[in-house]
C-alpha cells in the first residue's frame, strides 16, 4: 500500500493548481482511490484497496472556517487557482474565509467535491485527464 511519503513526493510537483490533474494521476498510480483534504489544518485522508487508510498530520496552524459559504465567490477565486494565479497555501486560507471546510476527490470518478461546514455539497467538478 501507498504511504504518506510517496504522496507527499507526488504532491511536491504541484506549484499550482494546475498541477493538479497530473498529481491526481501520481497517486492513482500509488493505489489511492479516494481522499479528502480538510481546511482547517490541511491533513488530508487517504483511502485504498482494502479498507487501507493513512493520514497526513496538519500542514499549518489551525485556520477559522466561515458559517457561510460565498459559493459564487468560491468558483471565481477556484478557477483563478486552477490558472495558475494563487499558491496552494493561499488557496486555502480563501477557501477557509468563503466557508469551504473540505474537499473530496474520487479518483474512480476523477471528480473533486468542495463541502461548507455543514456537509453540503458547493461544487463538484470533473478532473481533467
């Protein structure tokens, strides 16, 4: 099975977010078929084969996630990212401050799904390949 390491080797070609389709490829490759990244303090669950389950320990001080989601705020300053236009470390304090709590990528599906604090669903998107 994958460990924390080899996703985080993967995860260290990612400048921008639009590194993120070939990342998602890197740990496909690995075995990971689902994970899901929290805003708050940036550890992220891994799920595999198995019932397999590893997690990365938080990656920043703990940020405050907003009551309310600014959703349409939250696509533009996504698609910016995407471009190329924040680093990752900013892409999550926006996220915070529009009231995004985690993020959830299927790699069967290659589909990322963004969630406000109470659970529901912002944004769903499709991975490019």
């Amino acid at each position: 099975m994958f460990t924390v390491e080899q996703i985080n080797e993967a995860h260290g070609k990612v400048k921008s977010g639009a590194d993120f389709p070939a990342y998602i490829q890197d740990i496909k490759k690995l075995g990971v078929s689902y994970y899901e990244t929290f805003v708050s303090d940036g550890h992220t669950e891994f799920y595999g084969a198995n019932n397999y389950k590893t997690a990365s320990p938080a990656k920043f001080e703990p940020l405050s996630i907003a009551g309310t989601c600014e959703k349409e705020q939250f696509k533009a300053d996504l698609k910016e990212h995407q471009q190329g236009k924040t680093d990752y470390p900013t892409f999550v304090r926006i996220s915070a401050n529009l009231g995004i709590e985690k993020w959830a990528v299927s790699i069967q599906q290659m589909t990322c799904t963004y969630y406000d604090k109470s659970g529901n669903e912002i944004l769903v998107e499709n991975i490019p390949h």
